[in-house]
C-alpha cells in the first residue's frame, strides 16, 4: 500500500485483494452490493476499494454512485469532500481530496495502441510523445484523460476533441489540459512499476 500526497489531499493506491471480501470494515450496505457481483475479479477490486475507503472514512461515510457510474460522497467527512476511484488488474487508487478531483490508474503493459487514435490528437504526439519511453506515452495519455473524464463529471466527452493535453512538463511530471477549451488544474502523473497513475484536484 503506497499513500500519495498532493496539496488538499492524498491518494491510497493498494493491491487488489481478494481477502478484502471479507474485512471487517465493510458495512452490511456494502456486503449487500458485493452480493449483486458475480465476476471474482470484479468482487476483489470492488471490495479492496471499499475496503481502503472504510479503513480512511469509516463507516459513516455514505457514498453513492453519479449517472455515468462515479462514486460520490453524501457528505463530507472531516476535510475530506471528494473521492475518486480507479483499479488496474492488480491495483486500485481511492483519491481523497477537499475538492473535485479524478484519479485513474492502468497498466504500462496495456495494449494501447490499437485504439491510441481515439483518443490522441497529432498535436497531443508532437507536443509530448518524445518525452516518453516507448509505449508510455500512450498509456499517460489515456490516464490522464480518464482522470479528467472523471474530473469533470460529463457524459458523452470526445476525447480527441472535448479533452486535450496542451502542454507537459516533463521535469514536474505534469501535463496541462483544457475540458472543451478551458484549462484546468494540471495533471500529475507518477510511473509507479509497471503502473501509471494520473489524477489531478482544484
């Protein structure tokens, strides 16, 4: 388990696990949902979210989901408003923040490059794609803009058109953006193994 920090808040990235099934901090609402899961893969990353947000909140922390599927906090618990959820195969990233936030985490190794015209402009490559090692570059992009998708809570965003990266930073690690052609709080990216993780907050 690794905690992230960031001005008004911090990140828990965590093993998927499926023991988390059974943690003692799951609430009855909780172990009523991870009933409706058939798949044990989806069970185990459910759970270990649930799990790592129980173990930062507690119990008294009623969370419920957006239209598009985003989990959301009914009300804040002490300094924390805003919650942000991703998961990988192996891992998952529960963002806690004073503010709207959006965090996403994915594998390096994905095969990304097959739909990388979908979702990255020619612009987006020429500002930034030699920044990258190869076949990181695509997987950063992807993160980023999903943790922007989740940032800025519409439906129906085109991410070649609606979503793009403007700008990198190569030595701060951060990526500039505009969500339909205003900018928004940079993008932080870490490579964390055979990870990337981007979310940004403000």
């Amino acid at each position: 388990m690794e905690r992230i920090e960031f001005t008004g808040g911090y990140i828990i990235v965590a093993a998927v696990n499926a023991e988390a099934e059974h943690s003692p901090l799951l609430t009855e609402s909780d172990h009523a949902h991870l009933e409706t899961i058939s798949s044990p893969t989806r069970r185990a990353q459910w759970a270990t979210w649930r799990h790592v947000t129980r173990s930062e909140l507690g119990a008294e922390a009623l969370l419920r989901y957006n239209s598009a599927g985003a989990p959301l906090l009914e009300r804040a618990v002490g300094e924390v408003a805003y919650i942000s959820v991703s998961h990988s195969a192996e891992w998952v990233a529960v963002m806690f923040s004073h503010t709207r936030c959006g965090v996403d985490i994915e594998a390096i190794d994905r095969n990304f490059a097959r739909v990388a015209s979908r979702y990255i402009t020619p612009e987006e490559r020429a500002t930034a794609g030699a920044d990258f090692a190869e076949g990181v570059f695509e997987a950063v992009v992807w993160s980023a803009k999903e943790a922007i998708y989740k940032y800025g809570n519409t439906q129906g965003v085109d991410f070649t058109a609606d979503l793009l990266l403007v700008g990198h930073n190569k030595k701060a690690h951060t990526l500039r953006a505009e969500l339909y052609g205003v900018p928004i709080p940079e993008v932080h990216y870490l490579l964390l193994g055979n990870q990337v993780l981007c979310y940004l907050a403000g």
